[in-house]
C-alpha cells in the first residue's frame, strides 16, 4: 500500500515534470536576449552571427529544438551549457550536493530553533516568556532572508570577524573528499577539520535561510501547541500530576506537529527558491548561484535544466511530505 | 533496505576505517599567498572557443595560466609573448612569426612552432566555435623553418598582430589537447603561462601556483588564490576584514572608505573601456542633426564624472581613449548648453514644445550608469529634450544593437583593449559590423578604404579624420572613459594594467 503511494506519486510527477519542460523552453525563447547576440565580438559581421546561431542549434524553429532537446532529455541528456561548455547534467550534479547541504542544515536550525521557541512560547504562555518570543518572531519575520545574510556579513564577516564570507570551504586548502557532499562525507569520514571548514562557511547562509522559516515554525507550532493544550488528554495528563514540560514534549507536541509539517514542506520549497539568491551573496557554489549566472548569460540549456531540478525538488518535498503525515498520523496511514 | 541505527553506527565505523587507508591528499597550502576576491567566475577553461573567450574580464584569468601570442605591457603597447617577432612579408600577402625559445607547457613540455601552427589552424576553422574566427580564417598554409613560421594571408589586416594579444589570441598545448580532448582540458588546463592551474571550483574559487619554469621569470607571489565573489557587498566585505588581500570592481563611496583605511591601498588607471551613447538612425528625430548636436552639446560630462563617479572617470569627444593610437586631443565636443537650445529652437522645439524620443540603458551593468542617464535626460529637458528612460538587460541590447533595432539613443560601455581605432571607431560606427547604430554610406565611405590600409601613419590619420567626422555630425555621444580602482593590503604591489586585466604576475611584496 505504502510503496503504491509512493509510485503513484512517482507517475504523478510525470505530466508534471513534462509540462514544466514544455513551459520552461517555450518561456526562455520568448523572453528578450539571445544567447548568441552576447558573444558577437567586434568585427563580426552578419555571417559571423549566422555562423555562431547554427552552431548551437538556434537557427532551427522552436518546435524542432524542442524535439532535438526532448529527445536527448528522455535518455538524461539535457545538452550542453553554452557558456561552461559542459555537460548540463553534471553541471547540476556536481553543485547539487553543495544547495542540499545548505538547505537541509537551513532546515534543521529551522525546526530546531523554530521548535525550541514553540515549546518555551508555550509553556511560559500568559507570562513574559511568550511575549518575549512572539516579539523575536514578529521581529524575525519582518526582515528578508538576504538582509539577514547581509547584517551578519557586516557583523560576524568585518566587525567580529570571526566567519569566512564567501565560498563553500577554504581554498587554500586541499579537500581530497570522493564526493560534492564535502560536509557530509567530511563528517563520515572523521576528517573533522574539513567538516568544521565547511560548517564555519555555512553558518552565515544556512542560518540567514533559516530564521524567517524558524518564525514560521515558533508561530504555527505555538498556536497548535495552544490549542492542544486546551484539549482533555492533556488536562487529563495535567490532572494526574504531570509537569507541563511533560505534557507538551511527550503529548501535545506529536498532535500539534501535523499542522506545522504541513507548513514546514511548504516552506521548504520557498527554502530551496530561497538560496539562489543567498548563494549569490555569500557566494556559495551551489545550484542557485549557477542559475544566477545561467539566467545572465542566457544559458538556455543550463537554465532548462535547472529550472527542471528545481521542479524535480519540489515534487519529492512535497512527496516527502505526504509520506510523513502518514508517518505522524496514523489514520492516514490506515486508510 | 531497512536502516537500523545499529546499520548506521556500522556504516560509520566503516567509512571511518576506510578514511584510516584512504591516503589523505589533503595538504594546507603552503607559502606566499595572495587571494583576490574576484567580482565574475570562470566559466570555461578553454581561452579560444565560446562566449567566455569574449569575456573581457576573465582575460585576467587566463592572461595567468595562458600565454598569448603577443603580449601587452600595462601602459597597452605591444610586448613579446609566445612570438619574439612577428611581421608582413614586403607584398603584404603573408605573416612571419618567430616562436619563442625555452618556454614550456606546465607539463613539462616544450612549446614548438607547431603548437602555433596548430592554435592558429584551429582558431580558424569555421566549425571550431572561436567567436573571432573570422580574424584568424585569413591565415593558411602554413610553414615551419626552425623557429619561424610563416602563413599566407587573404587580406592584409593591419590588426591581425594585435588581435594576437587580444581575445582568443592564446596559444595552446596541441599534443595535450589531442591527447585529452576538449572535456579533459576543462577538467586538467595547462598553459605556458606564469602561473599553473592548482584547484578550481567552478563558481567558488581557482587556486595557482607559481610556474617556476615561465619564460618571463617566476612570479613574485608563489600561491594566488582567484575568490569569486560576484557580490559588490561581499567584495568589500572580503577586503575589510581581511580575508581577502586585493579586490576590485567595487562601488566608488566604498573605494573612497576603504583606501583610507589602515593596512589598505588604493590604486588606480584609466581603463581602455569607455561609455557612450548610440544615436540610431531609425527615427526620424534622430536624422536632425541639430537634434543631435543638441543632444552632445547639453551634456557636463564633467559634472557627470565629478558628482556621480567622484571624479573617477575621464570625460571624453570622440570613441578614443586617450591611450589609444587614433586619440585626437584636438577634436572637441564642448558643453554648450545656451547652444544647444538655440539649435533645437531653429528646428522648432523646446522646453514648452520638446523633441521626445527614447533612451535605453542597463542598470547597474556599469557603475552609476542608470544614475548617468538619469542625469543626462535632465540636462536634456532643459534645452528641449524629452526622453523617456527604458530600462533593459544587457542581452537585450545586444540582441537590438546586432538587429539595428536599438533606440534612437542607447547607452552601452564599449572596450578595447587593443586601443586600435578599428576595435573602436571602426566596429562601431561601420555600418556592417552588428555593433553599429548609425548606418549610413557617408560614414561607410570614410571607412572602407582604411581597413587594409598598409601605411600605418596613413591609416591612423585617416581613422582620426573619421573620428573628426563622427563629432562634426554627431553620430555618437562619447561620454567618459572609466576608471578602475583596486584596493589591497598595503604590504602588497598591485600594477594596474589600462586593459583593465588584474594580473597577479605583476604583484609583488612591499
């Protein structure tokens, strides 16, 4: 039953991911900038320009590159970036690992931070202890995430300088890791300096991704959390001598999870569409940055496929997400 | 596959082992090193094929790992690269070049005629994606003699031996690139340059080391890290804390902050990269020409590059520079504002009854460029001048500018670091170079004869007699020459190079 869903899903993405294709190819071609106009050198001349459109295919009607693209997509090809010269494919495998380290530790610090507030907000709730969370998450969620990432540039990266502002590890140091999960394979493999290189280059961005989403988190789970707590069983529990500490940590927070998972799946999209523009401020390799530049220099290839990853992204969060309501609620899971 | 978390521990403690066998490669750098935090990534490694091969700013990138055929000294005049000698046979029908002896590959290998040979044949194929081929598709037959080489021409091109120290004119490993082809290049670059590629991470940074074999000598700096840091912010930042020794491209207020700073230097040249305005003859309005005196007339360059680029910036008449051989000091187009209005009162309009048309520029493609023009269209409405501002990206403009689809005015940022007046005036203003806005035959006439022009001291006055005629028409609104500032650590020497190319070669220690 469980694997069923999880196919089913996995067929549902199809038309999805198709229609994306066909929206994504069409839209780049109507927009103004022509990849070619940008590297007419001085001196060319009508042929010149002619020349440079055949060789990448631009001279074709649409509908024909598009079955050309189509065509080598299917078999996992998509193409060749116009400006790197690379495969598209290993372009944006090579710098995946790098978006999804950030978003997962921006995620983490989100649920962790977001959760701690819920649970204090609660159960200080009525007393100092709650205002003083709703005003760090209105204060919180009244400020973007690139200012946040901007403030501790000026903060941690020139005042205190006490964090690298840009990259993704030191370069003047020799990783020699297998992977581009150079966190998480640095963890794994002991090689502790490397993981704390890499933590100490990603604290700025994770954490600038994650406060507006740890705010959301505090005030969704808080409010849940509230209305649980009004619930029998846990008057019930309070009745029979339990702390408050207990009844929220091992009662009400399993209830009141289910509403803030809900938001937190759909944060995490806007997480994920969040680092493009934090990569390119801390400048942090990652797919973001690449989709910065591919959008700049009119990289039709490069920006299908990203454009296609970010889609494929959304699509498995968002089943990630169905799958643990099931986990979390187990009438879901019962049918 | 069912995770345990007894299965997890296991995995772990295996990984773990396995990292005990697995020799680390990792070693910290070590030695003099210099990192700059540079403001564009690198896309591509190849110098000779591709949109990156016309990217005015990794030329410093690759002018460190590659050598050129001809170099170019910081003042822009022509030095020796790969090529001791070059020249034109007496007919002007072919090329003669004398290969540089006792440079290496980075591998270790000699650089020979036929890696010459073989980066000039390829260059010129047509199929071979270099965006300039149709420069290098002049030269064939080629001939190997010790260590000259010579070529036929089909036309003599006055320019052909400074394209050479120009974009794509690199000389590149031909046994090497046959043996690892196009992608393993990418992945593994050699040069004969002065320094050898020792890391890279496309979009993170590019770490090199000093080749200690290079021809030239070995650079003073041993490591040079290239950060890429594409955030103006992040770049000052960078530099103010210290974690980086040399940045540049960074806003003029913050130039201005940081060079007074403790431990910090500022430097500063002129750039062989100016702005200008493109008047398009597709209007009407535009084909009054005292609509467009009016236009060159009203504008205070001077006031544009005192107030809004404190002062960094040099105020321009005509599309040279004045480190450019055609630069013709004689040629003026003074600010004349009561001048202006008159003209446009005897084509009837103004201030109550104004000329409107549309100008178009980027915004914050260059420095202040939206602010430039800005100011421009308010000096514009006070002698009867209407403009109505259009905002587009940059690929847009080059996508108009190749279809002669430009407004009637256009601002745009125009390089030439090869400082000849075909490069400038002449892609320019010809009308069937893609880069042009003004067509017209009278222009064209004045060109034509010049491009095989084999007198030089000819060929230079008639580029300045061009020039001369482009201001008298106003054909063009030249408006300044840019200003390149770069801030480092005060324990370091940065040249500045007027191409604008940041080249670590040239750093050394205070």
């Amino acid at each position: 039953m469980f694997l069923r869903r999880i196919l089913f899903r996995l067929l549902q993405a199809i038309p999805t991911l198709a229609g994306v294709a066909v929206l994504v190819f069409v839209l780049v071609r109507v927009v103004p900038g022509d990849p070619v106009a940008m590297m007419i050198p001085p001196g060319a001349d009508d042929a010149v320009v002619l020349r440079l459109h055949a060789l990448y295919g631009l001279d074709k009607p649409v509908w024909n590159q598009f079955t050309i693209w189509a065509g080598q997509a299917l078999t996992g090809n998509f193409g060749v970036s116009i400006t790197t010269r690379q495969n598209v494919t290993g372009l944006i495998f090579s710098r995946l690992p790098a978006t999804l380290e950030l978003v997962f530790l921006a995620a983490t610090i989100a649920v962790a931070v977001g959760g701690a507030l819920a649970v204090m907000g609660t159960r200080f709730s009525g007393r100092g202890g709650e205002v003083a969370v709703d005003a760090v998450t209105g204060f919180v969620l009244s400020v973007p995430d690139f200012l946040w990432g901007l403030g501790f540039i000026v903060l941690f990266g020139v005042l205190l300088p006490v964090l690298p502002i840009s990259g993704r590890s030191d370069p003047t140091r020799a990783l020699g890791l297998a992977t581009d999960f150079t966190l998480t394979e640095s963890f794994l493999r002991l090689r502790w300096g490397i993981t704390a290189d890499v933590l100490a280059h990603m604290a700025m961005p994770a954490v600038a991704l994650a406060l507006p989403l740890a705010a959301m988190i505090a005030r969704v789970l808080k409010a849940s959390l509230a209305e649980q707590m009004g619930q029998d069983y846990a008057l019930l529990s309070r009745v029979k001598g339990f702390s408050r500490w207990h009844v929220i940590l091992a009662e009400a927070l399993r209830n009141a999870a289910i509403p803030t998972v809900s938001l937190t799946g759909v944060q995490l999209t806007f997480l994920v569409g969040g680092t493009v523009l934090i990569e390119k401020i801390f400048s942090y390799p990652g797919i973001g940055s690449l989709a910065i530049d591919a959008v700049i220099n009119r990289d039709l290839p490069l920006i299908q496929g990203l454009i296609l990853t970010f889609a494929a992204i959304f699509i498995l969060i968002n089943l990630a997400l169905d799958l643990s309501y099931a986990a979390l609620d187990p009438r879901l899971r019962h049918g | 596959m069912n995770l345990t978390r007894r299965g997890l521990v296991a995995s772990g403690l295996t990984l773990a082992a396995a990292n005990r066998l697995i020799p680390l490669r990792a070693a910290r750098a070590e030695g003099d090193t210099v990192t700059i935090a540079y403001h564009v990534g690198l896309p591509a490694w190849d110098p000779t094929v591709g949109p990156s091969a016309v990217n005015p700013t990794i030329q410093s990138i690759y002018q460190s790992v590659f050598d050129q055929y001809i170099g170019q000294n910081p003042d822009l005049s022509f030095t020796g690269g790969l090529l001791e000698k070059w020249g034109w046979n007496d007919a002007g029908t072919g090329i003669w070049m004398d290969v540089r002896q006792g440079a290496v590959w980075h591998d270790g290998s000699p650089v020979t005629p036929d890696d010459v040979v073989w980066s000039l044949t390829r260059a010129g194929d047509p199929k071979g994606g270099n965006p300039i081929q149709f420069v290098w598709g002049n030269l064939s037959n080629f001939k190997v003699e010790g260590h000259r080489v010579t070529a036929d021409a089909k036309q003599y091109d006055p320019a052909l031996f400074k394209w050479m120290a120009f974009l794509t004119g690199y000389v590149l490993p031909k046994a090497y690139f046959e043996k690892v082809g196009p992608e393993g290049f990418e992945k593994k670059p050699i040069g004969s340059g002065p320094y050898m590629v020792d890391a890279f991470e496309r979009n993170a940074f590019l770490r090199l080391k000093a080749n200690p074999h290079y021809w030239g000598g070995e650079p003073a700096i041993e490591t040079v890290v290239f950060k890429f840091v594409t955030d103006a912010s992040a770049r000052v930042a960078e530099i103010e804390s210290g974690s980086s020794d040399v940045t540049l491209e960074i806003p003029y207020e913050e130039y201005d902050r940081l060079k007074k700073k403790s431990g910090l230097k500022g430097v500063t040249t002129p750039v062989s990269d100016i702005g200008m305005i493109f008047i398009t003859n597709v209007d009407p309005v535009m084909l009054d020409a005292n609509v467009r005196h009016a236009m060159v007339k009203s504008v205070d360059k001077k006031l544009l590059v005192d107030k809004l680029l404190r002062g960094y910036g040099v105020p321009i008449d005509t599309l040279e520079a004045p480190e450019y051989e055609a630069y013709d000091p004689s040629i003026k187009t003074p600010y004349d504002p009561k001048g202006a209005a008159k003209l446009m009162a005897a084509s009837g309009y103004s201030k109550d009854k104004p000329a409107k048309f549309t100008i178009q520029t980027t915004r914050g493609f260059k420095p202040k460029d939206y602010e430039m023009i800005q100011a421009i269209v308010g000096m514009w409405r006070h002698v009867g001048i209407d403009a109505s501002i259009e905002v587009y990206e940059i690929a847009k403009h080059f996508e108009l500018r190749a279809a002669h689809k430009l407004a009637p005015a256009a601002f745009y940022n125009w390089g030439n670091a090869i400082g000849d007046p075909t490069t400038s005036t002449g892609f320019a203003m010809f009308s069937h170079s893609p880069h042009s806005a003004w067509h017209s035959d009278d222009v064209d006439a004045l060109i034509n004869p010049l491009w095989g022009e084999r007198d030089e001291a000819k060929r230079i006055a008639g580029w300045k007699a061009v020039d001369r005629y482009v201001a008298d028409h106003a054909l063009v609104l030249p408006l300044l020459q840019y200003v390149q500032q770069i801030v480092h650590k005060a324990g370091l020497n940065v040249v500045p190079h007027i191409s604008g190319a940041l080249q670590p070669q040239r750093f050394t220690r205070a």
